[in-house]
C-alpha cells in the first residue's frame, strides 16, 4: 500500500511540474508577443517620424488637393505603373497599406496602434481618397489594408466620441468637447 500511495504521490507532483511548466511557458508566450507587438509598433512610429516621410505629408496636406484640380495630374493617376514622381502621395499610400496589413495580421495591436495614431490615419484617408477612387478604376484592389485600417479608424473614433481619456484621471486641460 505504501508503494502505491508513492506512487500516486509522484503522478500527482508530475502532474503540477508539468501544469506549472506549461503555464510558465504561455506566460512567456504571451510577453514575447506583446515584446514583438511593441518592437512593431516602435518601428512603424519611427518610420512615421523619417524626414522624407516628413515630405510625403507636407505634399499631401499642404499641395495635393490643388495638383488634383489639374486634369492631366488626375489623369496620370490611372498610368500602369503610376509615375511616383509625379504622384508622391502613393508613397504614403503604400506606408499606411503596409501599417494596415500588419493591423489587419494581429503583428501589432489594432487598439492600442489606434489609440495613438487614429487622428492621422483619418486625416490621411480623407486628403488621399480621391486619388486612389482613381487609382481604383482599373486596379480594383489597390490600397485596401489602407482602407480597412482608415475603416477601422473610423469605428474607433465611434466607440470614442470624446476621447480616450481614462474616466479616473486628472485633467489637466478642459476636454474640449
């Protein structure tokens, strides 16, 4: 009797090695995640913030909407493959397409990537909208993680009507709203 009750001793202290080891490991798993997620969302800030991406921005906010009133720039947006010379903004287009995929795949945090930077991927979106509705009319397809990301935006700005600031905390400024 003895034996067996060292033997289920031993089952039973495998048994909680084992669940503590496996229990360890998903902790480890889900920090490795998060570690990975923020590494991401670091580099796609800090691509955000490169002097030419800089650029990029200037043109979109500051000259695209008057180079759209000019036919033949409207009409160069539907050349295959689109001169990027000639239409810079497809370069931020592609850099919010990439953030949108990476979005859309869970590589970084849909909620906390819109928690920061929600305001310009709307901007962007909206300054941007009509030259890739061109763009679209032979290449249907174009742009769409940008579209899902600015979608995504957009029901963020939704659910948060006046903010995100936490409901327990200080304000040091009136909010505006």
């Amino acid at each position: 009797m003895a034996l067996e009750a060292l033997n289920t001793a031993a089952a039973v202290g495998t048994f909680v090695v084992i669940a503590a080891s496996a229990i360890a490991a998903l902790v480890q798993l889900r920090h490795l995640r998060t570690s990975n997620q923020l590494s991401g969302l670091l580099s796609v800030f800090a691509m955000l913030q490169d002097p030419s991406v800089r650029e990029l921005v200037n043109f979109v906010r500051h000259d695209l909407a008057e180079r759209m009133k000019d036919e033949e720039f409207r009409a160069s947006l539907l050349e295959i493959p689109v001169d990027r010379r000639k239409h810079p903004e497809f370069y931020l287009c592609d850099i919010y397409n990439h953030v949108g995929s990476f979005v859309r795949s869970g590589l970084i945090d849909e909620d906390t990537y819109l928690q920061t930077d929600w305001f310009n991927v709307n901007l962007y979106w909206e300054l941007l909208r009509e030259s890739i509705a061109i763009a679209r009319t032979n290449r249907p397809h174009i742009f769409e993680n940008f579209e899902h990301l600015a979608s995504r935006a957009k029901a963020w700005i939704e659910k948060h009507p006046h903010g995100d600031y936490p409901d327990d905390a200080r304000r040091l400024l009136p909010a505006g709203d």
